[in-house]
C-alpha cells in the first residue's frame, strides 16, 4: 500500500468537492436572464446540490457494503464533469438548471462521503486529522479556481461557466490510477455506536453553521451589488479567496488540532463570526475581502476537523455512516439557507448590513454551544 498515492487520489477527488461553488458568482448574472424569476428560486440553483448530495450521503454509507468505493467516486466524479455540459447547451430554462444542480448533488454527495472513509480507512489519529486538513487545501483549490474563473467567464457569459467543470477530468484519470481496487466492506453484526447522542448533537451544530457559510456564499454577490462595492467579477474574486485561504488552512489543521485538540471547532466558528462582523461593515471592498478571509479559514478548519471527529465517535466499521450522518445534516443546512436567510431579511427589512450581523451573532451563539456541551470525549492521539 502507498500511502502517497492514496493522498494523491484522495486530493484529486477532492477538488470537485465544491464544484457547486462555481453557482455563486454567477447568481446576480442569472438573475438578469430570468427577471420574473424570485431570488429564492435564483438561489435554490445553488443549494440543490446540497439538498440531492443529502440522499445521496446516506446512500453511500450503505452502498459500500454492496459496492467498490473506487468505482462509486469514478461514477461520482465522471457525473459532475459531464453535468457541465447542460447548461451550455441548454441555457434558458431554470428546470434545466434545477436538473444540472441536481446530478451535481448526486456526484458530490457520494465523492465527500467516500473520499473522507478513504481517508479513515488508510490514516490514523494526528496523520489522518492533517490528510483531512489536506483534502480541505484540495477543496478550496478547486473551489478556488471555480469561483475565479467562473466570475470572470460570466462576463461574457454566464453559462460558459459551467464548462470549467471539464478541466476536473484528469482527476478522474488520477484517482483511476492511483486509489488502489477494493472490494464492498464486510457486513458486521449492528452495534449501538453509529447514531449516539453526541454525534447527532455534534450533527446539529455543523447543520446550524451551514446554514450561515451558505447564506455567505448565497448572498455575497447581492452584498456587493447593492452596496456598490464592485461588480461579478469582484464577487468571484471574493468567493476565489474564501477557497485560497483554505489551502494554508487545510495544510495547517493537524498542527492546530494538536494544539487545541477538541476545541477546534469552537475557534474555527468563531473566525467565521469574526468574518461576518467585518463584512457587515464594510464600506470598502478590501474590507469585504478581509471578511471573505476569516469566513474561508474558518471554514476550512471546520470542515475537515468535523469529520475527524465524527469518525473517532463511532467504530470503524461505522465510520461510511457517521461522516454521511454529519455531510447529511451540513447539506440540510446549505439547503435551507435560502429560506433562513431570506426569513432574517425580511426581519431587518433587507439590509445586507444588518443580515451578515445577524449572522455574526448566530454563529457565536454556536461556537458557544459547542464550548458550553464540548460533544467530543476522545481525543486524537498526538504521537
């Protein structure tokens, strides 16, 4: 067993693990093109995704009991390459849209939950906490070059963009090589492990703070254009840094998980509250990307220490299960954000400012929970 090539193809499939992100720059544009079209119905092209990968997650986490999870990320990946395509050809219907979000959701869902059991199958304890931060570098690297490329082909046409899901293909051809055969997981006797109480608490409270990463990526464009702080190509350079800082980030989270071992989690969603604050209120677009700074690091941290410990909380026979538990209920929260945010706006009376201050305060609200009811009893070895 290589354990470079199995990090090379985990970081390869990692890379489309966003490709919803390449949505964002473009919604303002969209938004042209269909102008009896709502803003709720505008965003919900972004967040299927999220709410097909739900299905999809918890599938997954069954399916290797049937299936190669080799071939189930081939499959995975090849349908949100090729999902690319619709859109181009297709352009001027939101049923079309809807259905393209759709085959993303299906691929995304099963690549995240099979990329990260990957991960806890080869790698242990402090070396599987810094491979998962590394798939998080990978994410933001290709949610990086989405988001830049992206907002800057929608200058000339929105629909382009989709096509830069065709650059992904030699990942396919690297995981195709490098991730070594395997075989369906063994079915083991059922324990009382897979769903217990700090793993569906834990659950929540990255379904909760979804919710407000989403309503960032959702509405930062709209920020932008209503406050005159530039126009969808600097939308895309904003969401283009909210993946960059995550490559350091990720490279970074074995060494910061040893230092603040369970309480990651809180000072990650406590640079994301930081982040909302800041663009609150901004009145610069400088400001709006020191914002889009601190939300992209948070994020990042987040995300891959979410999964190191959902695995460590149950077996490892139950780990498909636990990481699809948590990718679930995350997906759950980019799904409703639309409706969550679009229910505070109306509460504030539109204002962006006072919307990203809300989400400040919500999501300290969180980092708070998660420090009042610390889920995490196991710690990760550091030697």
């Amino acid at each position: 067993m290589d354990k470079r090539k199995i990090t090379i193809a985990v970081l390869s499939m990692s890379t489309l693990a966003l490709c919803y992100i390449l949505i964002a720059p473009l919604l303002a544009e969209m938004n042209k093109s269909f102008p009896n079209a709502t803003a709720t119905q505008i965003q919900l092209i972004y967040t299927i995704p999220s709410m097909i990968a739900i299905p999809a997650m918890l599938i997954s986490g069954k399916m290797v009991y049937y299936f190669s999870k080799k071939n189930m990320i081939l499959i995975s990946m090849l349908i949100i390459v090729m999902s690319g395509l619709l859109p181009v050809l297709f352009n001027g219907s939101l049923t079309i849209l809807y259905l393209t979000s759709g085959l993303m959701g299906s691929g995304l869902g099963v690549v995240t939950t099979l990329s990260s059991n990957i991960v806890s199958d080869y790698f242990e304890d402090l070396e599987r906490a810094s491979i998962m931060g590394y798939q998080s570098a990978a994410i933001s690297i290709g949610g990086a070059i989405l988001s830049a490329i992206s907002g800057k082909v929608a200058t000339i046409n929105w629909s382009y963009s989709y096509l830069i899901l065709l650059l992904f293909i030699p990942c396919i051809f690297i995981v195709l090589k490098f991730l070594p055969k395997d075989s369906p997981v063994e079915k083991v006797e059922k324990t009382n492990n897979t769903i217990n109480v700090r793993l569906l608490y834990f659950a929540f409270l990255s379904f909760l703070c979804q919710i407000f990463v989403t309503g960032y990526n959702s509405n930062i464009a709209f920020f932008i254009q209503n406050k005159n702080l530039g126009s969808v190509e600097a939308a895309g350079t904003v969401n283009s840094l909210f993946m960059l800082i995550g490559i350091p980030a990720g490279f970074i989270v074995g060494k910061l998980t040893k230092i603040f071992k369970r309480n990651i989690f809180f000072v990650a969603v406590a640079f994301i509250s930081c982040g909302f604050f800041i663009t609150a209120f901004s009145t610069d677009i400088k400001l709006v990307y020191l914002g889009a700074f601190f939300i992209g690091f948070g994020f990042s941290v987040r995300a891959p220490s979410a999964m190191t410990f959902a695995v460590n909380m149950v077996t490892s026979e139950s780990a498909a299960m636990a990481i699809a538990i948590v990718g679930a209920l995350s997906n759950v929260g980019n799904f409703i954000a639309p409706f969550i945010i679009n229910i505070i706006g109306d509460i504030v009376e539109n204002d962006a400012s006072r919307i990203f201050n809300v989400c400040g305060i919500c999501t300290l609200v969180i980092a708070g929970l998660y420090l009042f009811a610390n889920p995490i009893k196991k710690t990760i070895k550091t030697k």
